[in-house]
C-alpha cells in the first residue's frame, strides 16, 4: 500500500536511507520539501506491518511527471519491493492522467534500469554528472552579462540530478533564483542547486564560440566565487565537449556518461 507521507514519517525514513549511498543520501535533505510541495506526491509503501520504502512524484504540469527518490529499507531489499512499490507509483501516475513520464538513474544502478525497462521506459540521453569544489581562484576579470530575462529554452535542461523535459514550458521557473549568463557569444543558465545552497548549478549552456568556450567555464566559475560559492556543478550532454569543463577543475564521479535519461508514454505503461 502506498500513501503519502507526513512529517511524522521523518524519522523512520531517516532510518531506512541512513546506510543507502554509504550514508550520504540526500533524502533528508529534501524531506520536508517534498512532504510540503503541493506538486509531488511523495509517497510511503507500506507493508509487513511498517513502512519499508519511498517514492517521489513531481509534476511539472497535468500531463508530465518526474519521478525520483525510490528507496526500499536494504533490510527488506531482494523480496520484490521494489518493483511492487514501482507499480503502485505508476498506476497512481495513470490514476493522474499523466502521459509523459521522466526519471535518471546512475549507469551502475542495474537493478532500477532493469526494471524500468520492464515497465515500459527507454533510454532518451545520457549526460555526464560534473561537479567542481571552488578553491581560491587566480586573480581573473570577467565581464559578463548578466540577465534574469531568460529565453525558453526548447531542450531538457537539468537541476543536480533532475531534468525538466525540453516540453515543459517556462522551464526556469522550476529553478532557484536562476539567472542569464552570457559573454556575447556563449550563454548559460545558472540556478541555486535544490539541495545544497553552497552549491551552484550551470543547468544549460549554449556553445556558439568553441574558440572561447573554455574562457567561458572559467569566468562562470569566478561568477560562483564572487558570489559565496563554493561548488560549481552540471549535467553535460554527451555530445558536449567536455575538455572545457575538465581543463577548469570538474570532475566526473567514476566516470563520464554516468547519467541516464529515462522516458515512458504513459499510455503503454506495462504494470
């Protein structure tokens, strides 16, 4: 059974993810977030007398969804939990009317991919996870334009591990204080990331200057440094070069094309 959880719930669902990610699971961090956004469905799975798994459900309109967080507690893991809470999250996005679902996953994450490909859902794109500790900086001038007029950008664009489908109109109204970066050639968007507020996340760039495109990265990282930053991150597509982003300190988890863009029509759902 799954319904949704309460801020009551917090303490067990601290317990069932403290040992997930070697104990550096970002639920906590987002709990009562998603508890109190009237636009997920942040659901408990509830079964041998407890609850024993997590699930998220974001909309970004009535009709697409985003789906993220599943946890099932490792002590009840390997007993087919997971994809029994995995149906039970679909039929409630049929219950919704919603027809287009999304969610990432990490490459190495077999069991999910598995088992959403089960269901009905296909690999769409695969993006590099790069993040950039922000150390003193060499003194180094930019001048860049600056602007919250934000064009509509008609391409996924990402926020930490999330990515708003390039569908969803009005995009970067989903992202924290976001704002236009630009040299006069190259352009990006840059927002606050959800989770951590040291950290800032480059969440769509546009290359039309590949001569300067590594001066560019530079200055966006002064940009975070002048503004008490003291994290850079981004999701790069894989047909984007990375040797700019690389040459200026970021770096991939274990490897590049680590993330995994998933998609279903929720008319063909097999559940």
């Amino acid at each position: 059974m799954i319904k949704l959880l309460k801020k009551s719930d917090r303490s067990r669902v601290e317990e069932i993810v403290k040992t997930i990610w070697e104990g550096d699971d970002y639920i906590p961090l987002v709990f009562d977030k998603w508890v109190d956004d009237p636009f997920c469905y942040f659901m408990g799975f509830w079964s041998e007398g407890g609850l024993i798994g997590i699930d998220n459900l974001r909309l970004f309109s009535d009709k697409v969804g985003w789906m993220e967080g599943m946890r099932i507690d490792p002590a009840f893991q390997g007993r087919g939990y997971g994809k029994e809470l995995g149906k039970e999250m679909l039929q409630l996005t049929r219950d919704l009317g919603l027809e287009r679902l999304y969610f990432a996953t990490y490459f190495d994450n077999t069991a999910s991919i598995k088992m959403n490909e089960a269901f009905g859902f296909e690999r769409i794109a695969v993006f590099t996870n790069l993040e950039k500790e922000i150390d003193e900086l060499t003194p180094f001038s930019f001048n860049l334009l600056e602007s919250d007029e934000i064009p509509e950008i008609d391409d996924h664009i990402s926020e930490d591990w999330s990515f708003i489908p390039k569908e969803v109109p009005d995009k970067t109204s989903f992202l924290i204080h976001p704002v236009q970066l630009s040299d006069g050639a190259n352009w990006a968007v840059l927002s606050i990331n959800s989770k951590f507020n040291d950290c800032l996340d480059i969440n769509f760039i546009e290359m039309e200057d590949r001569e300067s495109i590594e001066v560019f990265v530079k200055e966006l990282v002064c940009y975070a440094k002048v503004r008490g930053f003291g994290r850079m991150h981004t999701m790069a597509s894989e047909d984007f070069d990375l040797e700019p982003f690389l040459l200026n300190g970021f770096k991939p988890f274990e490897r590049t094309k680590d993330v995994f863009l998933y998609y279903a029509d929720g008319s063909t759902l097999q559940i």
